[in-house]
C-alpha cells in the first residue's frame, strides 16, 4: 500500500447495512482477510502526543495530518502492523510495515530506539516522529470488519466498535472495552482510485448514505 486514494465515510442503519451486503454480494469478492463468516476482527493501538495534535487535528478538520497505529487482525499476533494514515488535502495515503510482538511490546513499553537500525523507511519515520513528539499509546479500538472488492473500489463496514479508552494493553484477551455507537449503527468506507464506477453508485445509492467525517479514532478517544 501507499498510493493515493479517495476514502468516503458513511453511517448507515443496519437495514441498510443488510440491504448493502446483500447486493455486493452478487457483484464483488470478499476480503482475504475474512473468516468463514465473512467478517474479522480489528484491533487498533493509536499514538499521539502530549498535545494530542492527532485528535485535535482531526477534530479541527487539518487539511494534511498524520496519525500513527499498531494493528492485527483475528486476535493473531503473528501478524502486527505499524500503519501511517495520512490525510493529504481530499486524498488519503496508508503506508505499512511489519512488527513482531516482541518489537511491539518494547515500543509500548516506551523503547523505540531499536527502530532507527531497522531498514525501513517507516519504522525509522515512526522512530524519528516518536522522538521529537513524545508519541505514547492512547487508545485501544476494536471492531468487526466485512469487506468487499468491486473493480477498484474497496468497501467495508466497521461494526460493534468498541473503546479501550485508558488502557493500551493491545494483547490482553480480556481487556475490557465499551461500545462507542448504538447497537444499529454501521460505519462504511468506500476507498477508491479515481472515480466511483457508475455502477457502485447505483448499487450504494437506495441505501441513502451520507458522506461523514467519521473517525473510529475520535470517536473512541471521545468516548467518557
């Protein structure tokens, strides 16, 4: 990953959400990373500084921002990525790069100096941000993911979104989190390269959606 891209993000109801499924269904692939089921687990342990510069920018709506995650899927740690998620005016960039558990835990444990021998353009970055703004773990935000590929157009729904809000202990099976929105409440983001194909937006349009500046992190770190 790393090119451009546009990202919509939407709140639904689950009526849409079903309605939605229903038809990608017949038209699109699932994700690879999805289970039997369709669906996969998330969980998400954000940075920010003592400023909290990555949560007010956001909330102030900044035009270019940068906000760095740890991230790994279906409670596997075999499988850990560092992520940049950056915002560059209307597109948005995702740059990625592997950690093991070891290397995570010592970066939360506030060690990050062995990232600046690493070869790798992003681990360095991290390394380098980490030190001259004093990054530290925020927040934890865990939710279920469906995705579907049509063409070149990237869908998923993000549900059951939950917070860990005061606690960054990214392995703990039984962290105890607290759900963010209502139970009927589904996020979509729709990522795509140029322009949505004719045919996505008649697929999309009967559900009514309406473009959001939806943020899980936000709305996690806004959770009291």
């Amino acid at each position: 990953m790393g090119g451009l891209r546009h990202e919509n993000k939407y709140f639904i109801s689950q009526a849409a959400y079903y309605m939605l499924r229903s038809r990608l269904n017949c038209s699109s692939r699932v994700d690879f990373y999805a289970k039997a089921d369709g669906q996969y687990k998330i969980r998400s342990l954000y940075f920010d500084d003592i400023f909290q510069s990555a949560y007010y920018d956001k909330i102030d709506g900044v035009e270019n921002r940068e906000k760095f995650r740890i991230r790994y899927y279906n409670d596997d740690d075999s499988f850990i990525r560092l992520e940049s998620k950056q915002k560059l005016g209307k597109m948005t960039k995702k740059l990625s790069s592997r950690l093991t558990r070891p290397e995570v835990e010592r970066i939360i444990s506030g060690d990050t100096w062995f990232l600046f021998d690493k070869d790798d353009e992003l681990l360095r970055r991290f390394y380098l941000q980490s030190r001259l703004h004093a990054l530290k773990p925020t927040v934890i935000v865990d939710y279920i993911r469906e995705a579907y590929i049509f063409e070149d157009v990237r869908i998923t729904f993000d549900m059951s979104l939950h917070t860990g809000n005061f606690n960054c202990n990214l392995f703990d099976p039984d962290l105890p989190t607290l759900p963010v929105l209502p139970a009927d409440r589904v996020i979509v983001e729709v990522k795509y390269d140029e322009k949505l194909p004719d045919k996505f937006s008649s697929l999309i349009e009967p559900a009514h959606p309406m473009v959001s500046a939806v943020s899980k992190y936000t709305l996690c770190r806004s959770y009291f």
